[in-house]
C-alpha cells in the first residue's frame, strides 16, 4: 500500500519558506548597509531557459517572479488578492477542516495548518490560467473528505491521507515549452523542469536519464496532491537513487516497487501489472488494496475503533496501549483509536 508523505512534503515546504524569508531579510540588511548601489538579481528559474515563442504574456511564471529590491521570493507571489471561492472551498477541506476535526477529538485549539497558503498558491495558478479546478471536482472531494474525518478514529500524528476523489484534479493548462511553477500547472505528461518553492522551470516531456526527486513541488504539496506524478513523471522510466532509470519489464527480476515502473508492483521479486486485492480476497504478495491489510494470507478490512490490535496496521490510525503498559503474555496489544501525538 503506498506510503503517504503528504506530512513530510508540506515540512519540507515550510523549512524552504522559511529559509526564503531569512534570505530575504538578509539580502534587505546587506542593501541598506552598502554604497555600492548594486542589487540582486530578481529569482528566477533554475538556469531554465523559455523555448523558443514562449512569451511573458503566457508566462504564469512571471508573476512569481522576485519583487524589485528582494533577492529571494516564494515562485506563488505572497500577495496577489483574495483567493479565489473555489480555491478557498477546496483548501479549506484539505487542511483547516482536518485541523478543526482532530482539535475536536484531541482538545486545544486546531493550530496551525496550510489552507491559508494553499489558497494563495492555488488561486495565484488559477488566475493565470495555467490550471483549471471544476466545481463538481472540488464538491466531490470536500464530500470525501468530510466522509474519512468522521468519528475519531482517523486521528493520528501524521496527517490523515487524502481521498481518491482529491486526487487529480488540478488540472494543468500550459504546454511544452511554456514557463511553469509546479508541474500541475503543465499538462498531463509534462513536468515542470527546475520548478522548486522559490524557482520557476519550464514544462518539459520526462527525461531519460538525469538528475530526478531533487526538489519539492510547492503547489503539488500545499493542494496535497501526493500522485501527481503520475501524471507529471520526473522521468521515462522512474527515479531511483535520485537518477532516472530504465523500467524493469514486466515478469522481470526486482527488489522494488519503483522499479516496476508507474502502475506496477514488485510480487515475489517479479514486476506484476496485477491490481491490488480487496478485502475478503487473497494477498497478494502480502499486499491488499487501499483500506485493507493481509492478514493470514487473506486482505481484511482495517479494525474499527474499540477492536483488539496488535499493531498500527490493523487500524484505521493507532493501536493504543491504555497507559502505555506492555500486553499481557498472549493477549492482544491494545485497541484501535486515536492517537493525538507521537510518542
């Protein structure tokens, strides 16, 4: 079952906002103290150049660029008017509705979440047309997301995974060649090349070999869109130890998921095309669909709260041990629930 990152990518996009603004301030220090009059260079793609015909005027890229006078800027301007309504509704759903219902299970105030900075960005992308979102998208998701928030049994440390119904639908607008800030802003089977939280790139097709999972994709983590590489892949193949290589054919000998390339699966050392089973069916090399877990040889669906554990996996969110003491020789661990911090 994949593994959700979605908590690692949005860190990863706070420290890199951070970083930027601390660059900021000491670029405006290191100005006002000198005479020499020179300033920076406004931030702009890593090294990219705009193919040929690619203009300002179909560049969303430019309005992320560097204000005068700031040697560093996020690629999403930070101000740019109000958010869009649809924008708001579906970050509002993504992150401060999550945040609001975990406060209720876990007490204390909600805290701090990304709706905010979500709808900045993702309003930003709007308004240069370089992605669409459709109204039904957007109602089909919030309803999803209201739906896997219910009870608490959800809670836990990490943030809870999205629903297949978010997924996908930043749809991206720009062609090849065209100036981009996130690879949803490209159209499906491109990626935005030398895009990160503070430069713009170019949409560009997969890449045979190189360099790849170097950088963060701002946008793709704020709107938590956690496969968007599906439809923007980095490379030809897939990524592995951060360089693009050749897929391994199907039936042939892996190690790793990955290898198998999008879609595929290493089975018992052999890249399978199978889908995943659901509950009540058989594993599949130890593995079930989303929702389920093997268990015995057979997929079984995640307890629900109160039911006997062992062990997280069996849960919804946590097995919890009350009190934290160890299980009785022979009896079961804990029961599932919340789990409001980590420990």
């Amino acid at each position: 079952m994949p593994v959700s990152t979605d908590g690692t990518r949005v860190r990863r996009l706070c420290a890199a906002a951070l970083l930027l603004e601390l660059g900021a301030a000491c670029a405006r220090a290191q100005r006002s103290s000198s005479d020499t009059g020179a300033t920076a260079a406004p931030g702009g793609d890593a090294g990219a150049t705009a193919a040929p015909g690619a203009t300002a005027a179909s560049s969303p890229a430019s309005a992320g660029d560097a204000p005068a006078g700031d040697a560093i800027a996020p690629v999403y301007p930070r101000a740019d008017g109000a958010p869009e309504p649809l924008a708001a509704r579906l970050c509002e759903a993504l992150h401060a509705l999550p945040a609001r219902r975990k406060a209720a299970c876990c007490g204390g105030a909600a805290g701090f979440h990304a709706a905010a900075e979500c709808a900045r960005a993702l309003s930003s992308a709007a308004r240069a047309k370089a992605v669409t979102l459709a109204p039904e998208d957007v109602a089909r998701c919030v309803e999803a997301m209201e739906r896997s928030l219910e009870g608490c049994d959800w809670v836990a440390p990490i943030a809870a995974p999205v629903p297949p119904a978010c997924e996908g639908i930043v749809r991206g607008a720009l062609p090849e060649g065209a100036r981009c800030r996130s690879s949803l802003e490209c159209v499906d089977g491109l990626r935005c090349d030398g895009a990160g939280p503070t430069d713009a790139g170019i949409c560009r097709v997969p890449r045979a070999t190189g360099p790849c999972g170097l950088s963060v994709d701002a946008l793709a983590a704020v709107t938590r869109q956690t496969r968007h590489a599906d439809a923007h892949p980095e490379c030809r193949g897939h990524c592995a130890g951060r360089a693009c290589a050749d897929d391994v054919p199907l039936g042939g000998r892996c190690e790793a998921h990955a290898a198998c390339g999008r879609g595929r699966r290493c089975i018992d050392g052999r890249c399978s095309d199978a889908p995943l089973p659901p509950a009540g069916a058989a594993c599949l090399g130890g593995l079930c669909a989303p929702g389920a877990r093997c268990a015995d040889g057979r997929c079984a669906a995640l307890k629900a709260e109160g039911e006997a554990c062992t062990r997280d996996g069996e849960c919804r969110a946590a097995c919890v041990r009350p009190g934290g003491r160890a299980a009785a020789p022979g009896g079961a661990a804990g029961v599932c629930g919340k789990r409001c911090a980590a420990r």
